[in-house]
C-alpha cells in the first residue's frame, strides 16, 4: 500500500490531533470503551509460576507493549474480582509513573485466558460495535497528547478516569479500523524487527570494548596469555588518596535558585554514564563561605560508592579537564592519583575483575553501600608508567572507535523510534490513508 491523502478534512477541534478525514465520527473515550481502575497491586511473595490467572502487576506491564505468552506471572482464585479481570483485545494504561513518558505507556492484552489487572493501572475494554480492539492500542499511544494536561503531581504523575473521560476519538468505520490495524502490525513488527537487530549489533560491541579493556590492561599490549612479571602488586591506596565527596548538606542546599554562594558539583549520573566527566552535565549547591568541602582537581579519579543497585555500584569516571571550583556529590568518592597513569587506572577499574569484587564488597537491601576499606585495600598489578601510557592511548583509540560506532547504532534506533511514532500517529489519526 502507498501513503496517500484522503479526499476531504474537517477541523477537529483539538489542537493535539488537527485536521481529520471529513467522513470520520466523534465519540468520548467512555461511550465505547468500559473503563476500570485497577484496585489492588500484587506483591512478589503472592506471584506464582503457575496458576488460573494472569497477574498484570504494574512494574511489569509498563515494561511491555504486549502482554503474550511470554508473560508468566500467575495468581490464584483468591484474587479474583469480576471487575477487574483481562480480556483478549483489551487495552491497559499506565496511570502513575514518576515520568510523563512512561505515563503515556500501554499495552495490548494478546492472550486467550483470563488476566487479572493491578493497581497504577486504568483497563480499557472496547465495544466492538464501534471501535475494533487493536485500532484502540494504536490510538491510546496518541490520545495521551490530549491527556497530558491533566497529569498532576511533581516526582510522580497520574491521570485519573474523570480525566480521561475528557478523552475524544474521531474514528473511521470499523472495517477501515480493521485494515488500519493490520497495516500498523505489519510495519511496526518490521521496525521492531529492525530495532532488534540493531540492539543485538549494538551489545556486541559494547562486549568487544569490554573485552578489550579486560585483556589489556590484565596483560599488557602483548595478550601472551599470563601476567607479565615485570609488572607490580599494588593497593589502590599506595596510588594516591581517597577523599569525600560534599557532606553536611541539606536537601534545600541543592534547590537554591539565583543564588551567588551556589556552585557546581558532579551529580550521581554523571560518573554512572561517562568514562570521562562531562563537565555539561553539572548542577549547583549552596557552598555557605565558611565552608570545609572537598574541591577537585583535574586527573582526579570518582567512585560510586552508594547505588540503588549493583549495576552501577563501584564505577569510575576521570575528570580531564581544568576546572575552577567544582565539588562531588555525598554518595561518591574522590582519588587523587600520584606517580600513575590517570587514564590507565581508569580503564583498569572498569575491568570486570575490579566490577565483580565491587559487587561482592556491596553491601545493603534497598541501597548497596561500599566501605572505603574495600577500595583502599583492592590489589591490583600495575606495569611500568611507560607502559601504562601506551596502554592508555592503545585503549583510548580503539575504545573511541567502537563508541563511534554504538553511537551510530544508537541515532539509527531513535531515528527508528521516532519514525514508528510518528507512523502511528499519522494512520492512526487519518493523516494519511492507508486503505484502498
């Protein structure tokens, strides 16, 4: 099928959805779709791996797009409510997240047995008469451009069913719903194909860099398979000294606005994503002038010593650039390096075997903490600072061509994205004519 116009358009009036095809009929979201909330969530201990029905608890379902039979999260009769139960065909909102983009997620409820919906959830279930099931998923990833305004709340946002009720469709017949929905399923299964693809293309590589990095700074440049011998046994604490990040603060420090004591410091974020500090990426404290806080310096070396998860725990990030007055946030620590390669001890705590006796050394339920003894007392080999040099501009070169490469990989998957995204709106909302 070619992309084409239709022959006539009206004025919708909405500013989020424009012009649509004349011959298209209005209806409120609540005229042809039964809506329900979703009550009562479903704890981890009450899932089960088998059972009579679906459990739709909500950090999996805003996870998805569809809920198949890959979904494998089961609850018993004890949880049933015949108000709450998931039909084939039916469309689930995400009511609560703490991200407006999250907030506009939904799914489409693909399976023949029964699911039970959770709670942060608001279940959409269509009457065939006048909208045809999946022409509703399409549409429920447009309408939440009319929907944002009412979403309220400042760390986290919700909608609530008064105000979706505000909601309006312009719908064509259901037959033309019918072959909107196939054409949508057949191009969006392309492109998530595509996408796939691209991710999978995309991990192999980060796997190659993190290969690289393993083998050359655990060898050396010649990889013969041992450890050098002419390499030392040192602790990271004959290397330099570890300092704090800020300490004392208040939660209000860090919301002063136009306020001349406040100053830069480098967030949590910053060494989480970067090998090297991204001094844009940088956010203000009040720093009172009788202040003892740490400063740092260029070379400096960062850790993340506190994280919500082991992912991130231990990281490392290197500042290579000047900076005047610059601070680390509370949950990091700072090494200020001596007599070494900055780049190359960099690189040889992002190795796995520093990650994996990070992760053993965390320690905490809902946040893992590292102990500074762990990072002062860590052994690690160390070659010559010649040697660790030409390790440095080795890694440095092949690492930033790998990056050149993900980087790329990762503009085709947003431009990928955004072309779905703007797919579906277009059919969705007759801005193109997709039907013969």
């Amino acid at each position: 099928m070619m992309f084409k116009k239709y022959d006539n358009y009206k004025d919708s009036g909405l500013e989020w959805l424009g012009e649509i095809p004349k011959q298209w009929k209005f209806y409120r979201i609540d005229w042809i779709n039964k809506i329900v909330r979703g009550n009562t969530g479903f704890k981890k201990d009450e899932l089960l791996d088998n059972g009579e029905y679906i459990a739709l608890q909500y950090g999996k379902t805003y996870k998805v797009d569809e809920i198949n039979e890959t979904f494998r999260f089961y609850v018993n009769n004890e949880f049933y409510k015949s108000n709450q139960t998931v039909h084939y065909g039916d469309t689930i909102l995400i009511s609560t997240s703490e991200t407006i983009e999250d907030l506009r997620h939904s799914c489409f409820y693909n399976r023949n047995n029964i699911g039970l919906i959770g709670g942060e959830q608001i279940l959409l279930k269509p009457n065939s008469k006048f909208i045809f099931d999946k022409y509703l998923y399409y549409y429920s990833k447009i309408f939440f451009n009319g929907l944002s305004k009412y979403a309220t709340g400042l760390k986290v946002f919700r909608f609530n069913i008064d105000d979706l009720k505000n909601i309006v469709l312009w719908l064509p017949n259901i037959a033309e719903q019918n072959q909107i929905a196939t054409y949508l399923d057949t191009q969006t299964q392309k492109i998530d194909k595509e996408i796939q693809l691209l991710e999978e293309k995309s991990l192999k590589y980060k796997e190659l860099k993190q290969t690289l990095i393993n083998e050359t700074v655990l060898r050396g440049l010649e990889w013969i398979g041992d450890i050098p011998s002419r390499w030392e046994v040192k602790r990271l604490k004959d290397l330099g000294f570890i300092y704090s990040g800020l300490n004392g603060k208040s939660g209000d420090d860090f919301k002063q606005e136009n306020n001349s004591l406040n100053r830069h410091y480098i967030p949590f974020t910053n060494i989480a994503k970067n090998r090297y500090i991204n001094l844009q990426d940088v956010k203000n404290v009040l720093i009172n002038k009788d202040e003892k806080q740490n400063k740092v310096k260029k070379g400096d070396l960062f850790f993340l010593m506190s994280s919500e998860g082991y992912e991130d725990i231990g990281k490392s990030s290197l500042l290579l650039d000047e900076c005047n007055e610059l601070y680390l946030n509370s949950f990091c620590k700072g090494f200020r390096l001596k007599n070494v390669n900055n780049i190359f001890i960099n690189y040889l705590l992002s190795s796995l075997s520093f990650r994996y006796f990070m992760i053993l050394g965390g320690k905490g339920f809902t946040r893992i903490n590292l102990k500074i003894e762990k990072i002062n007392d860590f052994k690690v080999l160390i070659p010559s600072l010649k040697e660790q040099t030409k390790i440095a501009s080795y890694l440095d070169e092949k690492t930033q061509k790998i990056d050149s490469i993900t980087k790329t990989i990762a503009t085709k998957i947003t431009l990928l994205k955004e072309f779905r995204k703007t797919l579906i709106n277009d059919v969705v909302t007759g801005k193109v004519k997709v039907c013969d």
